[in-house]
DNA sequence: CGTCAGATTGATATTCATCAAGATCGGTGG
DNA sequence: CCACCGATCTTGATGAATATCAATCTGACG
C-alpha cells in the first residue's frame, strides 16, 4: 500500500474524511527510502526537513544515555507518522531507529506546514495523531512506574496487538513481532535477563507464543484482563475532531 | 498576570507572533475558576467542551488503576496549557487534578477550532505546546527506566526549576514546590518512603533543601551535572515554528 | 563446520516495596 | 494558651522484585 492510503486509512479510523482533504493528501509528494535493521531513521540533535512515515516493518523512538543505556520511548508501526514531531520541535531531543527493515516515506516539512494552513481540519488530525502518541506513553508509563513486569509486557503485547489488527496486521490471534528481548527490554526499562524470565512465566500461564518473531496469543481477552487493558487511549473510534 | 497573557508569553519563549496573533490570543473568552488542592480538574472518562489553561498553583495529570495505584504522567504549572489534549481526543484517558490550590482559565473548544482554522500559525503553536509535553514525557520515561531514583529525582527538580524560571517562578535557586512526597512517588513511579529516602540522600550529596514547600538548589550545574540534565527538550528557543 | 546474535539459565548483589512505628508540625476547638 | 488531631515526614526491619555477571544453549547462515 502506498504512503498516503496508510495514512488516509490511519485517519479515518478516527474521523470522516472530506473527498477533497483526501485529495490533498494523495497529492502529498513522498520520497521513499528503506532501512536496514539497527539504522538510524533519524538522528537525535539532528534538524530534519521532512517527516517520516511508516510503511512498512518496525521503528523506534530512543533516548540514548552517557552511560551507554537506552530507553526507547515508542514503538511504531506500519501507517504511523513516525516523525511529525520534528515539524514543530525542529531539533530532535530523541532518535528514530529501525527495529526491523523499513521502508519509509518522506514528506516535507514545506508540504506539511501547507497542508495544515490550507487544510485546518487535517491540520487537527495530524495533530491528533501525536496526541495518540501522548497518550499511548501515558500508558506505557503507567505500566513502568505502577504495573508489574508480568502486566507491563502484557500490555504492551495487547496494545500491539490492537493496533497491528487496525492495519490488517495482525489476525486470528496471530502477528509478527520481529522484535529482540533486548529491544523489549530497552522499552520497558529491565533488564534483559528479567525480560526473558517473565516472558517464559507470561508463557505459562496465558498460553502465548513468541517465536521466530512471531506472537500467537491464545485468548486476547484473558490477556487484556491479566493487565487491566482498555483500549480506549487509542481512540480507534471516528468522530467529528 | 491574565490567562492571555500568560499564554502569549508561553508561545512566545518558542516563536515570534505578530501584532494580529497576539490580539487573536487576547480576544480568547475564558472563563476562570479556582480549586482547591486535591480537587479534580478535569474527569479521567469525560468529555470536555472547553480546555484548562493554569494560571497559578500545581497540577497533575493521573492516571488511576483498579488496585487504587496511581501514576502522576506530568506535572504543570502556571502558563501550561493543561488540557489541549481533550480538544482532540474528546474522551480523557486520564485525568487533570490539583497539586495545590489552583487558579483555572477555561476557553471552549469551540472558540480554539476556530482559532485553529483562521491562525494556521497559532494552531502549529498549540500543537507545539503539547509536543513539548510529549518530550518531557520521554525523558520521565527515560528516568523511570534507565535513571537510578536518585538521579531521577535530581532530574525532576532541574526540570521544575528551568520552567518555573521561565515563567518567573523561580530565581536564586529557590522555587516553591507544594508537592507531596507521596505525589512524587506517584509522579516518579516509586514508594513515598523511598522517595524519602533517597531525598534525603539527595540533600546530602547536593546541599539541596526541600522544605515547607520551598527547594532551594545550592548549585543548579552540579544538580544537572549529576543527572545528565540537558534542558534542549523543553524548546526555550525562538524559531520560527 | 565455525561463527555470531539471540535466548536461556543459574548464582548472587542491589534496589526498591511493604509493613510498622514514631516524630514533626500546622491547625483547631476548648 | 493548651491539648489534640490529622497529615506528612522519618526511620527501622524485612522481603520481594529486579539487576548484574557469567555460562551455556540454540539456530541461522556463510
């Protein structure tokens, strides 16, 4: 699927979209680039000139520290607008790496501040879209500073879950999660021993699979109510915005 | 100093507005309102019409889990714009309580939309202000997860008392902070005894005080030397955004 | 077959939570 | 003015969660 149909779908599963912003949106010009597993997508201190968006495979936000630990703050996915943050913070406080092969596109920042001067309604929902942001790292906070590690890794795989099968990527219990125990680790803020643990006791007690990438998740529900998720902070639902 | 023009300096430590932008933000109809200190602001699960600005005292964003735990996701003082995120998400995913006694200006979403849709600059403005809360999220996030309590806790306090000397809150290395230390505990994700603690250690280490809601910071450079602060993510630079 | 990244396991140390008990301090009613 | 009260801070003792260090194991792949 190309760019702009990711994001127009991404859009409008949280409002109605004009057919004329649809437009505007198709007529966005994207250059596409791919990377490699472990490459910079976007450097921190950097000053980019064009955002970027997902289309394929999985990327990360990071902070990387003195002391040679990371914390990774997001994980995104395929239709995310990965980096719509640098349109207005200009300098990046924070890098974006690919955890898997990617294939990105890239969108001006002349383009987008265009659109969102034209478009005010677009405007809000990309807007929208780092809201979502926000509000997903509410949650991942809560899970580091108040949720067990059990419940923490719970979570995120049911948060992951949720918004792979909006995609179309994930179906019948089933998504591919090409991610390292250590990339886990850096985003949940363990250890990568402690990761490995509590993933193998996760295993046995909610019959979940993690193999060769791959997560199988035998009941979603009794996941979600093994860490009190709600999907609600995901506002996966249209409405006037 | 009015909600206004609070505002109006707020964006103006990021950008330059122009004469027409300014009377824009002025001719905003706010309807203030005072609470008291643990009084919600704004309703995890509500829908609001209308968007908090702080005009004085503490506020924090919560959010609440079934085992009654709790954890603080930002802390906001006077000049924040609490409550943008309702604008676009509608539903609260969390909720906005005071810290201490607060003075509240609230503008309808109505009125804010249309600003949006006739200052796409002033949008881009607003829409800034909660990425920067997205960036300050990140490094809480890095804190909890890669900060030992102590350097989190030294992290805090830099941050605190960079943006209350912002907003001229702070100077001297003195700043009030009503704050609990059973609310840092939620804020940082650890025990209010562990809090207690380590902050005693802290004064140790750092010839720091934190009393009768006072700190008062010996040296703000060893302070920031000691936890890596690097204020670049609160985006205290004009540019043109 | 060797190599390398990642996963797994064991042993041990550290950090942090929990429980329980004072101590301090501002406010309040008598 | 004083006794009391509740909220907060402080401290001690103990246990659970998690990190760290060090091997070993596994599987993909040249």
């Amino acid at each position: 699927m190309t760019a702009s149909e990711l994001l127009i779908r991404t859009l409008m599963v949280r409002d109605k979209l004009s057919a004329e912003e649809i437009e505007a949106l198709r007529a966005l010009p994207v250059r596409e680039r791919a990377f490699g597993r472990g490459e910079a997508i976007v450097e921190a201190g950097s000053e980019p000139r064009e955002s970027c968006l997902l289309i394929s495979g999985f990327a990360g936000r990071e902070v990387l520290l003195d002391d040679g630990g990371r914390q990774i703050t997001a994980l995104h996915i395929a239709g995310d607008f990965v980096d719509l943050h640098a349109l207005m913070l200009k300098v990046m406080d924070h890098g974006v790496v690919a955890l898997s092969d990617c294939s990105c596109a890239f969108v001006q920042h002349t383009a987008l501040v265009q659109l969102t001067s034209t478009h005010p309604h677009l405007s809000r929902m990309l807007w929208l879209l780092t809201l979502i942001d926000s509000a997903v790292q509410r949650q991942w906070m809560t899970s580091m500073g108040r949720r067990s590690a059990l419940e923490q890794i719970a979570h995120l795989i049911c948060e992951l879950y949720t918004r792979m099968e909006i995609v179309g990527l994930a179906r019948g219990g089933q998504m591919s999660a090409p991610l390292t125990q250590t990339v886990l680790a850096d985003a949940l803020g363990l250890s990568d021993v402690h990761i490995n643990r509590t993933l193998k006791a996760l295993r046995q007690i909610s019959s979940l699979t993690w193999k060769a990438g791959v997560i199988s998740i035998a009941s979603f529900d009794a996941l979600a109510e093994l860490c009190d998720f709600d999907p609600g902070y995901l506002n996966l639902v249209q409405r006037p915005r």
